[in-house]
C-alpha cells in the first residue's frame, strides 16, 4: 500500500469514528483525489448516494446518481470495486469518493430490499 494510501485510509478512519468531517480531513482528501473528491462531495451534498441493503444477509452496495440514466454501483470492503455495466473504473474516481464519504458519514439514502432483489439489481449489471 502507498504512503498516500495509508494517509487516505487514516483520514477515512477519523471521519468514520466521529462521524463528521473537519477542513482538516477535506484538505487532506482534496489534495489526494484533486478534482474527483471535488466532484464526490457535490454529489454527496446532493444526496446523490443510496446504500441498497438485503435482507435477511445484510449484504449492501452502494449506487451512486440513482435518478440518473446511468448510476454507477460501489462496492466497499477491504478492497475498492466499482461497477458500471461491464467497465471497471478508477478505484479513486468521484463516484468511488462519494460513496466512501457518504458510507463515514452515514449521509445517505437507506433503500431496503430481499436479497433475491438484489442480486436481481446486480445480475443486470
């Protein structure tokens, strides 16, 4: 893991235990992802991410732009995945931000489904 890597994952720590962010935290995180956290956190403010949780797992993943014509799908774990259709995309990209700034912040939209709807929802994908 980078040095940079390691600093993004403190910060995000720190978010996560609070759960608030501080010009510190934003500092930090905007001169690590330049324009793409720029972009994340216009899209968070718009409350532009959904976390979709089945039930009974409790399996989740996040989408992003959901009332748009094409919304982008994030998966948070120990390793980073984003899913648009087929293409796989930057690890680092606004959409990937966003959904690691609303998962700490725990600023999104709840959607609750069966876990039959959701691997309907990523069967499609």
């Amino acid at each position: 893991m980078s040095a940079s890597s390691l600093v993004a994952e403190t910060i995000w720590k720190e978010i996560e235990s609070t759960p608030t962010v501080n010009d510190d935290h934003l500092w930090s995180l905007h001169f690590l992802f330049g324009k793409n956290f720029e972009g994340a956190t216009r899209i968070v403010d718009l409350r532009g991410v959904s976390k979709i949780s089945a039930h009974p797992s409790g399996r989740f993943i996040f989408q992003v732009n959901p009332k748009e014509k094409t919304s982008i799908f994030v998966l948070l774990k120990t390793f980073a995945l984003v899913i648009h259709s087929s293409m796989m995309l930057s690890t680092e990209c606004k959409h990937q931000l966003a959904a690691r700034l609303a998962a700490s912040l725990g600023s999104y939209v709840e959607v609750k489904v069966s876990d039959e709807e959701l691997a309907a929802l990523l069967s499609k994908i």
